[in-house]
C-alpha cells in the first residue's frame, strides 16, 4: 500500500510539474521561442503572489486569478515592446534576450525581497487531508492536480473551437501566410504569450503553496518545466502532462528508494526518454 500512495503522491507532483512546464511549451509551439528567462517569471509570479495573498479574501488559492491577469498583461507588453523584435529564423538574439531578462529579473527580485526563502501561506490548506480506500492524500495537491487538470482542458478548448485559437494555430503553422487574410501575426504572439505567461504564474503561485522559494529559484524551474517539454514532446499539451505525470512519479519513487538520491533519478529518466524517442512520449505514441 505504501508504493500505491508513493506513486499516487507522484502523479499529484506530476500535475504540477506539467503545469510549470505548459508555458514554457505552449511558448515555443507557437513562436518558436526558447524563453530561459520561463523559471524567473515563474519565480516572479510567487513572489507576486505572497503580496496579494493578504489582501485575498475567502481563500489563498484564489490569489491566482489577480497574478495570472498581471501576468497576462505584462506577457503582452513584453512581446510586443522587446522579443517582437528579435523574432527570426536565428534563435539565437531571442536566447540572448531571455538570458538578460533573467539576470535582470533575478536581481531585481534580490533587491526588493531579499534573499531569504519564502513561501505563500496557504492556511490551513496545506496541513488539510483525507483518507481515500486506505491511501493518505493532501487535499492541496489533489487541487494542483485538479486545477492543472482543468486548465490543459481549457486551453485545449480554447485552441481548438475558438477563432482565437484557430488563428493563434494557423499563425504557429505559417505566420506568413495569415497576413494575407488581414491578421497581425505580431498581435497574435502578443497575446500567446500573455496566455504563456499567465500559465506559468498559476504554476508559481501553486509552487510556493507547496513549498518553498527564493530569487535564485529560477533555474530549478527552468531545468523541470525544459524536462516536461521535451519528454512529453514538444507541441503536445497531453504529452507535456503525461511527461509531468513520469517525472513526478520517478523522482518520488526514486527518493523511497534511495532518499539520498534527489532529483538524479528524474533527470536520468529525461535522457533515456530522450535516448529512446527523441520526440518525446508524443514521439512514441506515433509509432
């Protein structure tokens, strides 16, 4: 029973791990954007997060929806002010751009909230469980899950019977050729990444309710939601989260194994996915 609950408890990470990840892919299926600076944002998100959670009512959870708009808002202006400008064939300038980004990001955080490690107060949420067929679960993880669950259902609504989402496909296809039809492709990144971004704070937010973080927290970020892209394969929602489901469940079964271990196991899971397909889950699902 114990290797039940061990498993379980993996897939309720993995929800959230594929949820870090789901930015950082929808990103680059539509733009073709390699975003380093994806961990900082997450990062920044939590630590807006922690400044609104006082002024939440009802619930901490609910937090989320004022730092998604944030996020959403300050997505769009950054397209359109800063990598509109860099978009390409060459990577390269776009790679550049999110590296300063980071580093700028990183150490303004530093100045304005210091150093030390922080976490969003969830109340009595975090301690909250219940008991289901003998297994012990956490009612927070189970939310993550569900509301990780809900929000790749949503965007994949959204992409696929929406006329937004339509064009946001045809513009990720060939953004040339929907300028023929009267659409500004620019436009259109700009609010794909506004949703990127906005995805990735829902992400931040329900990471620090879960434990903790600081302004240096950006790489471990970067390093999960990159793993989740590319074993779930990338431009796959239901890859990526099923990619997020075997990294959670491998890092927690290898830690009852072996809790010296950390986070190895995980990392050794990516490349012999990477090894086996280099496509990813979604790769191997085409066979």
């Amino acid at each position: 029973m114990i290797w039940v609950e061990t498993i379980i408890n993996g897939m309720l990470l993995g929800g959230l791990y594929a949820l870090v990840g789901l930015g950082l892919g929808y990103a680059f299926g539509i733009m073709r954007i390699v975003n380093v600076a994806q961990g900082d944002f997450i990062v920044a998100a939590a630590f807006i997060g922690v400044a609104l959670v006082p002024w939440t009512p009802i619930s901490p959870l609910l937090v989320i929806v004022p730092v998604a708009i944030i996020s959403f808002i300050f997505g769009i202006i950054l397209q359109r002010l800063m990598i509109n400008r860099v978009l390409g064939q060459d990577q390269i300038p776009q790679i550049l751009l999110t590296f300063g980004l980071a580093i700028v990001l990183r150490n303004g955080m530093v100045e304005l909230f210091g150093a030390n490690s922080q976490s969003i107060d969830a109340g009595e949420l975090r301690f909250m469980g219940f008991e289901l067929l003998g297994l012990r679960l956490g009612v927070l993880p189970v939310l993550i899950l569900a509301i990780a669950l809900a929000l790749f259902t949503l965007l994949h609504l959204w992409m696929r019977h929406t006329r937004m989402g339509r064009i946001i496909r045809a513009t990720a296809d060939d953004f040339e050729v929907v300028q023929l039809t009267g659409v500004n492709y620019r436009r259109v990144y700009g609010i794909a990444m506004g949703v990127a971004m906005a995805l990735s704070a829902v992400a931040g937010v329900l990471l620090a309710m879960r434990g903790s973080f600081t302004p240096y927290s950006g790489a471990d970020r970067l390093l999960i939601a990159f793993e989740v892209v590319v074993i779930g394969g990338l431009g796959s929602f239901w890859g990526m989260f099923l990619g997020g489901m075997l990294l959670g469940v491998t890092q927690l079964v290898a830690l009852k194994l072996d809790p010296s271990s950390g986070l190895m196991w995980g990392h050794l899971m990516f490349l012999l996915i990477l090894f086996v397909s280099p496509n990813g889950i979604a790769g191997l699902m085409r066979r």
